[in-house]
C-alpha cells in the first residue's frame, strides 16, 4: 500500500537525456582539464594547481548534472549490505534511496562538493610542498602568505559548502512528511521510521564521500603525475579525516534531527492534502 501510494508524488524517476548528455560533455572537460595538468613541466608547479583545481570544480559540476545515475549506482552497490546488517530499516532505507534518484542526488551533491573541494585543496598543498622540499623551490603554492590566504579560501569554501548541505538535507527530510505518514497508517512505528533515516544518513554520507573523494583523488592524481613524476600524491591523512567525519557531522544529524520532527504529529492529516 505504501508503494502504491507514494507512486505518484515521487516525481520524476528518469533523469532527462539532455542533463545526461550535458552531464557527460561536462565530464569530458574536466577530463581535458586534468590532462593539461598532468602534462606540464615538473617546473610550472603553480600552472598544474591551477589546472588541477578548475577540472576538479568542472568535475564537481558533472557530478552534479549526472548525480541521480551515480547515486542510484551507489545506492545499489551500498545498500545491499544495509539489507543484510538491518534487515527492517535497511531495506526502506535501500528502497528509498534508490527508487529516489534525484532526492538523493539532491542530497549527496552538497555533500561530495564539501568533500571534493576540501580534499582537493587540502591533496594539492601537502603534495606541492613535498615537492618544494625535494627541489627546494619556492612557488606560490608554498609561499607562507599565499598558503595563509589559500586557508582562508578553503575556510569560507567549507562554510559555503557546509550551510548549502544542510540547508539541502533538511529541506529534503521535512518535505517528506506526507511520506512518513503514510508508512504510519500500514503499520511503521516512529522508532522505526527514525531506524531507517538513520541508516539513510549513513548510506547518503557514505556516497557523497565517495563521490567527493572521487573528484578529489583524480584531480590531485593529476597534479601530482606533473610535479612528482607520480600519480600517487601526498595525502594529510589527519586532515582529510576530519573533513569526511566534519561532512557526516553534518548529514547525519541534519537528517535524523529534522526526521524526528517530520514524523511526529497525527498520521492521517500530512496524507489529506496536496504535497506544497
């Protein structure tokens, strides 16, 4: 009954051919982006960052355009442990997330951009400065001034990204309250419903990290094969690590926190009108 219900305010299932084919010609440029940075000489360090990070945004925005085929795909792939490890809530949590494309690609996409940007940013100078060191070269990458401003950059690029992600997840998780309380009238418990949001927090993080981390193990690969001769670049482990726990600060309590609102109240009253 749920299913049938919810059929018809899921809106489109289908991502449109033309966001698809934009989405494909976007990520090509990218791909072009990342090759003219791993084509320059070890000498044009600043030149290769500059590259590299334009075809890391450029990326970003395909991710975005393609984000309803990438997140289903890794819906798919996580969700089927969800199935096993929680059989109940892990299973409408699968169901969810992928018979909802692009809500979820709503919702991943702030987080991949929070990821992506942050550890491109973060790849790029660990991996530039190890390779002043080695040559000792000094370039505006590893000038204690431009590294000051570069942190201020990464600084407001992470509060951007950080209002945008939460912003998104609660407005996503509010709006689904005609939902919820149609899976109260065939027998879901708050407790239950409130079990699978979670599991939905952690799979939506699991994918926007993925995805972020994606972008931003390309483009410093590429970075990384112009300066050093390898595409292995240097990685601060520490930081990087609290980028992703700071990205799954923010999703998971931004959508169990709103979902405890949104499944409260009567049952029957969210399911008599129109969806706003």
């Amino acid at each position: 009954p749920a299913v049938a219900l919810t059929e018809g305010a899921g809106g489109p299932r289908r991502t449109g051919v033309l966001r698809l084919l934009t989405g494909v010609a976007v990520l090509a440029g990218g791909g072009l982006l990342l090759r003219l940075a791993a084509s320059r000489p070890a000498g044009e360090l600043d030149k290769a960052g500059q590259a590299s990070l334009l075809g890391s945004l450029v990326l970003l925005v395909a991710v975005g355009l393609l984000g309803p085929v990438a997140a289903r795909v890794l819906a798919t792939v996580l969700g089927a442990p969800a199935r096993v490890l929680v059989p109940r809530a892990g299973w409408l949590a699968d169901a969810n997330l992928r018979g909802y494309a692009a809500r979820l690609s709503s919702a991943v996409v702030p987080v991949a951009l929070l990821v992506g940007l942050s550890g491109t940013m973060l790849i790029l100078t660990g991996t530039a400065e190890h390779a002043a060191r080695a040559t000792g070269a000094e370039t505006s990458v590893t000038k204690a001034s431009d590294v000051w401003l570069r942190e201020m950059e990464l600084g407001l690029l992470v509060c951007f990204a950080a209002v945008s992600t939460v912003n998104t997840l609660v407005a996503l998780t509010a709006d689904r309250r005609r939902e919820f309380a149609l899976l109260r009238l065939v027998g879901a418990t708050r407790p239950q419903l409130l079990r699978m949001l979670s599991v939905e927090a952690a799979l939506t993080t699991a994918i926007g990290v993925l995805l972020g981390a994606a972008v931003a193990a390309t483009a410093s690969a590429a970075f990384s094969l112009a300066v050093t001769g390898s595409v292995v670049p240097v990685v601060p482990g520490p930081q990087c690590a609290r980028v992703v726990l700071g990205a799954a600060g923010l999703t998971v309590p931004g959508i169990v926190g709103t979902g405890l609102w949104a499944v409260g109240g009567s049952a029957v009253e969210p399911t008599g009108g129109e969806r706003e």
